[in-house]
C-alpha cells in the first residue's frame, strides 16, 4: 500500500482526529477495537499515531509495507523536534509495532522496522492526589437547591472513588446487583465491592461506611427517580434518561462538584484513586496491602505513592526542622530574635 498523497503543510492545517485513514489502517484499528477489544480512549490514540504515520509516509514518498527503521528513528526524531512528549512518542511508536506485527502474522511484511525503536526518556511525573481536607469536602459537599437523587448520585461516585480507590471504568461497570452478566456489582452486606479491572481481572475492595452510606441513600432515591431512571435498569449509575453514565459524563460531573466545593485543583476521577492510595500509604505504611487494593499486577507500579508520600514528608520536614533551611534561605526565627 502506497499511502496517497498530500498537501504540503497538512500536518499543521488538517486536525489528526479527522483526518481520513487509508483503508489498510482503518481495518487494523477495527481489529484492535472489535477482536482486542481497546478501550475507545487507546483506539483514538493509536488512530492519530497512525495518521501521523501515513503522513510520513506520504512526505517520504515510501509505500508503508517498505517503511525500514531508519525511516521510523528519523520519524520519531522528527516528532520529538516538533515537541510532542516522550510519552506521546512512546504511544505512537507502540501503535506502529502493533501494525507491523499484524501485518507481519499476515505475511505481508517480513520484518518489523519499529523494533530497536525507543521513545526519548522521560522522568515519570508523581500522581496528583488531594488533601485529606479536600477529598472530603468533595464528598461532603451538599446542594440544597440541586435535584436530590443527582446530589446523592455524585456524592455516591465520590465516595467510591475515593472511598474504594475504583478506576473510571470500573465504576462505570457497576451493575445494582449480582448476575452472571455484571462486570461489577456492591455487596452491601458484606460491604465489598466486586469489579472488572485491567486485563479482565477481577477483585474485591472493602467499601467503608460513608461509601455504603451514601450508596444506601443513592439506590432509594434512584428506585423513586421519575421517568426512565428505573429499578429495573442494570446499571448502577444512571443518567435521568435511565442509560448507563458514560466515563465522560461523569468526569464533567466531579469537575463541576469540584470547583462548586472550593477545591483548587482540577479534580477528575484517577486523582480520586491517587488520592485514596496515597492516603492510605501515609497511614498504613502497607505497600502490598495498597497495591492490593489497587489491582495492580506489579509492585513497581505501587511503588510511585512512596515518592508521593516521601514528598509529603520532605514538605512537613522543609516547614518544621530547623536543620532544614537551605543555604541562603532567611530564617524565621531569627527575625523573631531581632
């Protein structure tokens, strides 16, 4: 396949998420969402990876299936000239791989010239989570005025966001009670929350009295909501129309709450979960016990609450030690002696 040609300069005038993709691409991307089953988030990555890599083919005047990995390291050089972050690169170099691999199983290609291909290095930035103060103001916040079930509705996400430590898509997933079609479900019982995390792997995380409070108090209202929004809807979250919340309404919803609360920081739902395990990591000390509760299949990836909460400490040490004033840096007291 020899990608079709361009106009000069359509990598800065025409939009990469709807730029029309060859039919060669378009049929790899069916296959991740349809046989891989993708998240639409990761389909929508590796589709603008894949629009910028027909581009450059399109500029060098090469058919895809000849690409060689000089091209991909001149490429990739190219896009972290134009400033796109290493992460970025990384994503874009990964739904390249993937191409070439499938086009490889099909006999298509012999080699795969993005192998030996790495991203730029990058430091991985520390996780974003709130102040104890904050997460609970968030989920304390009470409207008066607002439609009672969307109040009890939100403030139930909060507190098992932050309460459960529950990725957006798990709780998205969650069923009003158990069947052998629920992705995720609450015993309120047992006080346990059953969800479908990462690779389809399933766990249980307690849920604590607030969390089943607030739960107790949704599901009520939720059963008396006028209109579509019945008992009989599977989903545990609805919107008024009675369809299951998408991830998307319900980062707007917990942003809006956030900025209605006073809360400083732009607050959507893994910021929750960060905050959850770093909280609890502060507390507990109990890194296995966290990654547990997270559902991560490695430690390393625990691992980074450590640098979090070392940065809390570093923060209290720096205000309250009096060895810790750097060089240069007015002392306190001091002035306070004068």
């Amino acid at each position: 396949m020899k990608a079709s040609a361009a106009k000069p300069g359509a990598e800065r005038t025409a939009p990469l998420a709807t730029t029309a993709l060859h039919a060669d691409l378009q049929r790899h991307l069916d296959h991740l969402r349809v046989e891989r089953r993708l998240a639409e988030r990761t389909i929508a990555m590796y589709r603008e990876a894949l629009v910028r890599l027909e581009r450059f083919a399109v500029a060098a005047d090469i058919a895809l299936r000849d690409v060689q990995t000089m091209h991909v390291r001149r490429w990739a050089a190219q896009l972290h000239g134009q400033g796109l972050a290493p992460r970025s690169i990384a994503i874009a170099l990964s739904a390249w791989r993937g191409l070439y691999r499938w086009w490889g199983r099909a006999g298509e290609v012999r080699l795969n010239p993005i192998d030996g291909v790495r991203a730029p290095k990058t430091g991985k930035p520390l996780p974003k989570a709130l102040s104890v103060d904050q997460a609970v103001a968030l989920a304390e916040r009470r409207n008066a005025e607002a439609d009672p079930a969307l109040e009890a509705r939100d403030r139930c996400i909060v507190e098992l966001l932050y309460g459960c430590g529950l990725r957006i898509g798990e709780l998205v997933g969650l069923d009003v009670a158990a069947s052998d079609r629920a992705a995720g479900w609450i015993d309120a019982t047992d006080g346990l929350a059953h969800v479908l995390g990462k690779g389809r792997k399933r766990r249980s995380v307690p849920v604590g009295a607030a969390a089943l409070a607030a739960l107790s108090e949704w599901i009520t209202l939720r059963n008396d909501w006028p209109g579509p929004a019945r008992a009989e809807q599977r989903a545990l979250f609805v919107s008024r129309r009675g369809t299951r919340l998408t991830a998307s309404q319900i980062r707007a919803r917990l942003a809006r709450r956030a900025v209605q609360a006073g809360v400083p920081s732009h607050v959507h739902p893994h910021m929750l979960r960060h905050s959850f395990a770093s909280h609890i990591l502060q507390s507990s000390g109990d890194l296995r016990g966290v990654q547990e509760l997270l559902g991560h299949a490695n430690i390393t990836t625990t691992q980074v609450y450590t640098r979090l909460d070392f940065g809390h400490l570093s923060k209290v040490y720096d205000a309250a030690h009096p060895r810790a004033k750097r060089r240069g840096q007015p002392d306190s007291r001091a002035k306070r002696r004068e």
